[in-house]
C-alpha cells in the first residue's frame, strides 16, 4: 500500500498497460477493489447489476458468494469483515434490494465494521423516468451508511471504488456505498485506480494516558471496553493492568467480536437491563472507557434510567472509538509498570448435562463442552445467551461474535461471513429460532458454499425476549391478542424441514441425550449442519 | 364519516365520555384508528411496540395478524388494502425493522395502495443517546412513504393517527408512516380524535374529456390504463367506448389490481420490454392515459429508449393517478354516445395439458383450467407470468394483483392479505421460486391463520429473469463466477420441506398428471397448500 501513498505513485502493477476503452466501468471497477484488498463479493445482484457480475469473471481475484435474500448477503459481509479484518464488498439491486440488507447494515454501522456497498441504480440516462424500481437509491444509504458517493460515470467509477474502501477501512470501521447506475458500468472506462491510503486509528493522547494512571492510583477503577482491546495484544494488555492494580475489566454488553476462553483475560459482560447493571459498576469511582463510550440502557423504560453510569462514578475515556486503544492500554501498562503476566481463565469444562428434556442450559452447556479449538461462535442466542454467556469462559480459546446493533437476524448471516473469511474454523451459529426466521434462506448459502456451520436453534416458540418485556414494562395483564403477538408456536416452526428445504443435514433433538450426540457429531464433522434443541416452556 | 368534516363535529360515538388520562397514547391511538376504519393491524412488534400490542386487546376492534419478519407484514398490507379499498396498519420496530419493510412498501407505493404505518421507536427520553438500535427512523421512513410525521407525545399521537389514515387514504393511495415513541405509547393520552374527512380522487376537467372526443373522432387511438379504471364501472365504461369505436384497451404491463375473466372487458398487457412495447403500441396516434404515465422501460439499456411511445404517436392524459379515471371514462362514454353494451370476453376455458414433465405453460393451463369463479391471483410468476398472461382471460372471473414496484419478495405476502380481505375468495399465489425465497416466512402466517391460499412454486431452480436479461444485454459470454451468481439451484431448493416447517400442507409434482391432481384438489379445498412444480431446463 505505501506506493500509493504519494499522489504521483506508478499505477499498480495490474493496472499496468491497460489501454483506456479497453474495460468497462463494471471491470474497472472491480479490478480496482481487487487491486485495494477486496477478495470477496456478497451479491444478490438483480438486471442492473449484471455487468459487474460479468466483471468477476474477466477480471478475477474476487470471489462472489450469492445469498438469495439482501439480509444474508450484508450480514454475511459484516461477519466476514469481522474475522478479516478487512472489509468485503456487498452487490445489491437499487433501492429497495439495498432497503432488504438495511437491517444487518445497521448492524454492521453499530459494530462498527468495515462494508463496501456496490449498489446498481438505473442508468442516468433512464433515473429521471418513473419507472418501477425508480427510487432515491442516495436516501436508503444514507439512513445506515457513513459514506454514499453515486459515481457519476465509467471514466469516474475506478477513483470512487478506490476512496468507497478507504473510507470504509478508515478507523475503526465504516459502511460505505457506492451508488453505480448502470451505464457507468457498461460504458468503456480509463483504466483502473490505486489503492488509497488506509487511515488507522489515530494515537491516544498522553494526556489521556496520565489521567487514567491518576485514575488507577486512586482505585476502585473499572475498564469498560469494545472493539479490537476485546483481542490479542489489547486484551493482554488490559489483563496485566487489572491483575496489577485490583481494576475491573468489562466489555460492553454486546460488541463486535471477543476473545474468550481457557488461557485468556476474563472479562465480564454488562448486564443487559438498567438496574443490574447499574448495580454491576456500583462501587466504582473511576470508569474507564477503551473502545466504547459511557453505557446507556438498551431501551427506555418508565421510571428507568437511560444512562447506567452509577452516581458518583466518573466516566474517562482512554480511547475513543476511531483511536488505537490498543496501543492506548499498552501505553498504560507501561506506565504504571504493569509488566507481569496477567491473570488468565483457567480449563474448567462443564460438564456435559444428565438426561433430560432439553433446556436452554444443556444446549450452552453441550456447545461449551464440545467446542473445538479457534471456533468461531456467531452468538444471536438472546435470551440464552445472556445467562450462559460465562459458561463459555472456561472452555477452548475461540472468538465470539455478538448482534451489535439490536436488530435480530444477524446470526445465520454472520456465520457464513465467519466461515468464508476462516474456512479451517468451525463456526458455531447459535440462533435463537424467532430471529432465525429474517434471514433464514442463510442457510442456502452455507450449504451451497459447504461452509463449516453447526448451527443450533434454541426452540422455544415465542419470542422469549418480548415475552419477557412485556412482564417488565408491565404494561398490563396480557389478553389474546397479546399473547398471539409474541407467540411463535401456532404452528410450531420445524427446523429440520426449513433446513432440509435449504440442503443442510438437520437433526431436532428433545432430549439430552439426543443433543450430546447431535453436537458432538456435528462438531466432529465438516460442512453445515442444524441442530434443532427443542424446548419445551 | 360525514360528521367530522366540519371542525367542530361532536366526537364520535366511541370516544364518548372518556375521561381525560384514563387511557394511554396507545390506546388512544388504537381507539382512533379503529374509528377511522382501520380493521387490521398486520404486525411484527419489538420492545418498543409492545403498548400498542396490549392495547389491541383493550381497546378491540382491530385484528392483529403476525409476520415473521417485516416484508411479511408490508406486503400483506398492501395486498390487504388492493383488495379491501382501504388501508391496513402495519407495526414495526425502529429503524431497522422498517427497513426490512422497505421492499413491500416500495412496491405499495408504486401501486399505490394505502398503507398506515406505525413504526416504535425510543421513548423521547431515549432518542438522544446511542444506543444500539438508534437510528433516524425518520429517514428510513422518507425512503417509502408520501407522508411521514414523528408524534410528539400522548396528548397528539390521537390527532396524529387520524391524519396518518387521511394522509394514506388520499387518492389515489399514499404510504403514511406514523412514528411512535414508546412514551408517547405508554404515558396518560387524553381521548381518541374523529376521523378525518377522506380526500378522494379529483375530478376530471370538461377540457380533458373534450380532447378525448376529438381524438377518439381522429381514430387510431389507445387507450393506457392503470388503477381503478381497470375493474367494475371503469372497465365497463371503457370497453364501451372501444366497442363503439374501435379504439384499443391496454393496461400497464404492471397494475395494483384488474378483473379479468370471461364476461369482462379484455385489457391486454404492454408487452415488457422496451422494443416490443414499442412496437405493440406502433400505429397509434394518440395514447389515451388513464390513471398512469407516458409508458416507460422497465430498465434503462444500451442504444434502447427509456420512453415507449412511438414516433407519431401524441399521449393525452385523460386522468392522472389521483383523478377519478372511472367517472372521465364514463363521461367519455356518454358523451360519444357509448350507450351499447361492451365486447365481452368469451368463457373458453384451456385444455389440460397432456401428461409429461412438467412445463411453465402447464402449470399456467392447469391453474386457468380450476380456477374457482372469484379468486384472487397474487401473480409473481415473473418470466412465467409474461407469457401466458392471456390463457387467464377466458376463465371464470377473477381478480389479478400484480408486483407494481418491481421490488421481489411481495407475492407471498400480497396473498396473505388478500385472504384476510376477502376471507371468502380463494387466493392463487402464482410464485417465482428465486423471488419467492425473499418473504417464504410469510407461508407461516398462511398457516397460523388458515388462509384460503394456494401457492404455486414454478421451481425452475434459476434466476430466470436475470439468465434472460443477461443475454439481452448482451454482456458477454458468461462465466463460472456469473453462471454461479444466476441460478440457485445447486443445491436445489425443496419447497415441500420449506412448507411444511412453516405448517403448510405442501406437494411436489413433476408430471402434468401430478400437477392436474394436486391443483384440483387444492383449489376444491379450504385452507392453506403449496404446490411445487418442477420445471426442468
């Protein structure tokens, strides 16, 4: 990357000799994705969009992964950027193609994580006309995306797709779209644009580093943190830190992704509702935020606090968002000496459940216990997930991934992300079954592209969740209607078939016993695979 | 109604003596809406939401159907009001549940059908924070809708809702998006507001219809409908006029709704693409407009216009979407001396096919052949549809809902409903397998609410459409990675598996003799089934 640094760099070597004309937009522009980073192209493309599907094969060097349905593809680029470490480029139809993958981009935007959207629009030439799929393409990108440039032509596209990744790589994570009406696609273009420059995140100042050592001589220090401290050197560093000082570590109550595991720095979860987790950071005088800002409630409840900071506890940001926390903690336990190992979780497996109906505890319990080495867990398990979340403490070092922006039907889509960006991992999906429902045709793409997905479904027939805010806003006695609202039994989903229906080997399980086996088998064995725990209650 | 057309109308008889504070926002809120007409609340309900879920059961008078996910609920919507005459509520979560809506109401704008939303979002306490699912759902909204308003609080949300259903039921039909703060919904309201007075269609100017005479007097005339024009009176009226002088009816190549069959006016279809419309249309000297537009592509393409009328040819708009096409025709009518009855179509119903493997044409020929006098097809059988629209002219008399936005995903759901419409009318979904994979969640709510629906998959196991598009535009020889993008088998979807995990009764044939037998039965039968077909190549 560094050739191009400079605004005079030679052109890349792939983009050497190319005579202008002799490409289209469409391969122009995604040699010059290829060219800055982007391997892999999640598309539901529709008739606009097929020049630059044509494009993949002429150039080469971009893998396209179809999902039938726009969630399953920007989820799944979310979840890929995710393991990466770098962004994928999403290819979606028009306005209301990318209106069906706003739900997982606002999740991605809320992570945040690096996306690069490719959104055909009709030719400029026909945009003026009321046609069916004409719509303001600018308007729906703008709702999730930090970045939208509606690229005026063919001899403009190369530049536009250049600057769609620096700006989605530019610390710590942006969604960009790129609005390609049609005709700049198939109209003969220049030649391909460099790579830009990669903004990284930008240094903590020193005065930050002085006030938190302040902070911790005066004790009674949390560390609520998010992003990429939740990992490797970060997480080491914030490790040697709290073993040395008695200081707290926290991580926010969803985040993008997290190491976790035997042989790894321990870190809490902030409870989900307000009270518990004001009650959590009680007792702390200083919080010190690394990669997040100071915790505010899910919802807005009656007579409930937004903010959960508790009184007379002093919020500190070390590092925002876009700077290097990384560096910042390191900085930190450099200053304050904070050299020795840090405290790490032991190897504790829980045991596997007795026989029994199958309960949300046996499937967490089961999943722990046979988890492989550097599995991937793509967790939208809800309410499961938040009692059990420790329960994978303990067990064989792995990355978690977490639904970030609270709009459910991340997980199938996640999971393939993982899989494609990490395919010598096993990607354990753990999905509750309400959210699985907005983007189950994820299940077509793991079985099409024999991704290593054990996705189990926690079957419980009700939005669980909803069931259980609905007692807590109190909002009255439930009637029928209510209750129908909330109830996903009536009929009862089958799992096995929806899987089956996609061409993935499914099993539902009732009992312990049954799920022992389906999971250790599953984990046992390459390639996509359901497990449906059924649960009764 | 007539009563709250002066501002001073005495409230209505349900929001009689309530006492300032005895109910909520939602509640009042819920109250008006039923006042106001609203009979359906098709609803997909998070946290936020779950105020106005309670208080369908307090306040009664609303049904609430449940959709699994947002398209579900949006498209319903808009099938249930192409059907009823007036608009349904949809309830949605937040920015990014509205955003999965987006595609459904896309396609209800381009009908345009009425459409109430009401969309949760953070108690005004909460909006100001960042939290998770924080968004502008103002702008999400903006995207799809003709009216959007962000309600204030208790004491207007009332007043609100009443001018959200005038706003939707403005002629000719408009998306309205009320925006719902969860304290809005659950602080002391005062009292439901009156309905408001409905703005229907405008009339015509004598001007308009004095130029359509002259015209008519010049011969070689067209006339191009769209909307109401295309059933009841209207029709009547127009095939009057074409049998007393010989002028042509064309409809749209996509409308909200059109009655066809035997004993009804024919309306052929413009053809879809822009050379054969063209072409279609050639010969004529002036294009008479009713309720649409000068014929535009569909899609922009290299050296192909975007406009379809040909050369020589003068459009006239008779009646503009929002103006009431039915009385200009009729008036039309009279003054020519229209007064003899209209050609009607004959009743001449196709032939079985012959036994063999299973063909696009067959399934068409076999539906045609049992259609039930008064069922209502929810056409989204995409390259199908376009050829054998005409074998549904000379059944028993039906109605036809077309996807009028171009956005796929909306047949399932548009079927949906129109059943709970029309409780009464057999319900044919006429499915594309790739486009029906976008809302197959909807085939549980089919199920959960006994709809009389039959769904017919065309499993041809490929984006059709995009194969034929991409020859068309001629791109290139495709490659693997193109070749991949474009088909969805491998693996093969199996519908029945899909079906029947959703609760539906469901076959797969693959012979003309199954397909007879399987059709047959379905439409002799109450209640939901899908039906396979299997078309090879």
């Amino acid at each position: 990357m560094n050739s191009s640094t400079t605004p005079h760099a030679p052109p890349s070597p792939s983009s050497d000799a190319i005579e202008p004309g002799a490409m289209n937009g469409a391969e122009s522009l995604v040699r010059t994705l290829v060219d800055s980073g982007i391997e892999v192209c999640f598309a539901n493309p529709g008739t606009s969009e097929l020049h630059f599907v044509s494009a993949l094969d002429r150039v080469g060097g971009m893998r396209g992964v179809l999902g039938l349905f726009e969630g399953v593809v920007t989820g799944a680029a979310d979840g890929y950027a995710r393991m990466a470490g770098k962004p994928a480029a999403t290819l979606l139809h028009l306005g209301p193609g990318l209106g069906n993958g706003l739900a997982n981009l606002h999740n991605a935007r809320k992570a945040p994580t690096p996306v690069v959207n490719i959104i055909g629009n009709h030719a400029t030439t026909h945009q003026h006309w009321e046609a069916p799929l004409t719509s303001d393409v600018e308007a729906f990108a703008r709702t999730v995306s930090d970045w939208v440039l509606s690229t005026q032509g063919p001899k403009t596209v190369a530049a536009d797709g250049a600057r769609a990744v620096q700006a989605a790589r530019a610390a710590p994570g942006r969604v960009a779209s790129l609005i390609l009406p049609a005709d700049a696609a198939w109209l003969p273009a220049d030649r391909p644009a460099p790579p830009l420059p990669i903004m990284g995140p930008a240094k903590v100042s020193d005065l930050a580093i002085v006030q938190a050592v302040t902070a911790l001589r005066g004790g009674n220090v949390t560390f609520l943190m998010r992003g990429d401290v939740l990992r490797g050197r970060g997480l080491d560093a914030a490790g040697r830190i709290a073993t040395a000082t008695g200081a707290r570590l926290v991580c926010d109550t969803f985040s993008p992704r997290l190491e976790r595991g035997a042989g790894r720095v321990s870190v809490p979860r902030l409870p989900y509702r307000p009270a518990p987790a004001i009650e959590f950071l009680q007792g702390t005088r200083t919080l010190i935020l690394v990669g997040t800002q100071a915790p505010i409630a899910f919802f807005g409840y009656p007579d409930q606090p937004s903010e959960l900071t508790p009184r007379g506890c002093t919020a500190l940001t070390l590092a925002f968002p876009h700077e290097d926390g990384v560096a910042a903690l390191e900085a930190l336990a450099e200053a304050i000496g904070a050299t020795g190992p840090a405290a790490l979780t032991p190897y504790d497996l829980p045991a596997l459940p007795q026989d029994g109906p199958v309960t949300p505890e046996a499937v967490v319990r089961t999943a722990a216990h046979f988890l492989p080495e550097g599995a991937i867990i793509s967790d939208e398990s809800l309410t499961a997930g938040f009692t059990h979340y420790r329960m994978f403490e303990t067990v064989a070092p792995h990355d978690c991934l977490q639904i970030t922006g609270g709009s459910i039907g991340l997980g199938i889509p996640m999971a393939i992300g993982a899989a494609v960006a990490c395919p010598d991992r096993k990607v354990v999906s753990l999905q509750a079954d309400g959210s699985g429902m907005y983007t189950l045709q994820g299940l077509w793409t793991q079985a099409r592209e024999r991704l290593d997905v054990t996705t189990i479904v926690y079957a419980n027939r009700s939005y669980k969740v909803l069931n259980q805010e609905m007692e807590f806003v109190n909002s009255g006695q439930s009637g029928p209607t209510a209750r129908a609202m909330l109830d996903i039994g009536n009929p009862n989903l089958d799992w096995v078939h929806l899987a089956q229906g996609m061409g993935i080997e499914a099993v539902k399980v009732e009992t312990n016993r049954d799920l022992i086996s389906a999971v250790r088998s599953a984990f046992a064995t390459r390639g996509p695979r359901l497990i449906e725990a059924v649960i009764e209650g």
